[in-house]
C-alpha cells in the first residue's frame, strides 16, 4: 500500500538533487507532486520522469526567497490538486568561503534562500493546513545547522 496516496505535496529545490529524490519517493508513495524550482526546465524534466512512471506531478518556477511567488505556487498547487498537505523545505545553496572573505551580499542570499524561504513557505501554507484540520512541514537543513566547522583559513592555503 502506498503511503501517501491522494495527498499532494509541495517540494522546493525539486529539479535537482536531494529535493528531485524526494519528489520521486513521494509520487511512487502516490503524491500529487508540485516539483517547486528557480530552475523549470531541469524541474519539467523530473515531472516527465514522475508522469512517464504513471505519477502525478507539476512544475513551478519558484524563487523561495520571494514572498509574492510562495502566494502564487501555493495557488497554482490547490487549483490543480484541490490542497496541500505536505510542504518540503528543501531549497537550498552554499558558500564555501571563510567568514572573512564573505561579502555581505553573499550572506543575505543564503539567508534569504536558507532561512527566509523556510519562513515564507510555513506562514504561507500553514493557513492552509490550519483550515484542513492537518499537514505535514518537514525542513531540510545540514549539519552545519547544528555545528560549525573550521573554515577561517586564508584563501588558497590549505589547513
Ligand atoms: N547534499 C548534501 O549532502 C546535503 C547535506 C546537508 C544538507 N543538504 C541540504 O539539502 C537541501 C538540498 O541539497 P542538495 O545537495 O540536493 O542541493 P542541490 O544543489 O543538488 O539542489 C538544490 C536545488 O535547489 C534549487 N534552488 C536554488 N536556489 C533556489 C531558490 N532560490 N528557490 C528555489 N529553488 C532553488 C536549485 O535550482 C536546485 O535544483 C539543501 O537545503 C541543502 O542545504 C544537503
């Protein structure tokens, strides 16, 4: 028996990676899947992939860090699937610098994909699953969100 039939959920960061695996495990669990994604054209390619193996999927073109698309994605998921019940925070990028090479810029980005993202998604989907009664919001983050690790070499210097 699958474990997710008839629920649909909404991954970010889908196109590629550890967000595109989770896209497949959900369709083969029988999701509806909103593949959610800067990058459409990589994301349309999982949804043929997911479809080809007889799931049910879609694509988004989605900059987590932008609070107007989140209203738009989270619409486009409930006109095509009637609701949302499951969001997965997965978008996500790096940086491997030392803190102290690091331009401000750079650091607003991986906050505004890291962390504002997960923001945005959970206060735009939580009304949502407020009204159902029910939902799932799993968050994917590293280990450096838990522990740092040593990286304030000088540039070009192995340690
Ligand atoms: N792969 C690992 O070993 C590892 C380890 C720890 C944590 N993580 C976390 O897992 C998540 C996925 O990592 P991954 O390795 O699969 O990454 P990846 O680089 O393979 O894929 C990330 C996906 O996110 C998309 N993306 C980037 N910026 C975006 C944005 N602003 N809006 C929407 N989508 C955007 C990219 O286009 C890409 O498809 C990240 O949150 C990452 O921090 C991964």
């Amino acid at each position: 028996m699958t474990r997710v039939q008839g629920k649909t959920a909404l991954i970010t960061g889908a196109a590629m990676g550890m967000g595109e695996a989770h896209a497949k495990l959900l369709a083969k669990e029988g999701a509806n899947v909103v593949v959610s994604d800067v990058n459409v054209e990589k994301g349309r390619i999982v949804v043929d992939t997911i479809t080809e193996a007889g799931g049910e999927a879609m694509v988004c073109k989605h900059d987590v860090s932008d609070e107007a698309a989140w209203r738009e994605v989270i619409g486009e998921g409930v006109t095509a699937y009637g609701k949302i019940d499951i969001l997965v925070n997965n978008a996500g990028v790096t940086l491997q610098k030392p803190v102290h090479e690091t331009e401000t810029h750079e650091w607003d980005r991986l906050f505004d994909i890291n962390v504002k993202g997960a923001f945005l998604g959970t206060k735009y989907i939580l009304p949502a699953m407020q009204k159902a009664g029910r939902g799932s919001i799993i968050n994917i983050s590293s280990i450096y969100g838990l522990v740092g690790g040593p990286s304030a070499r000088r540039s070009g210097k192995a340690r």
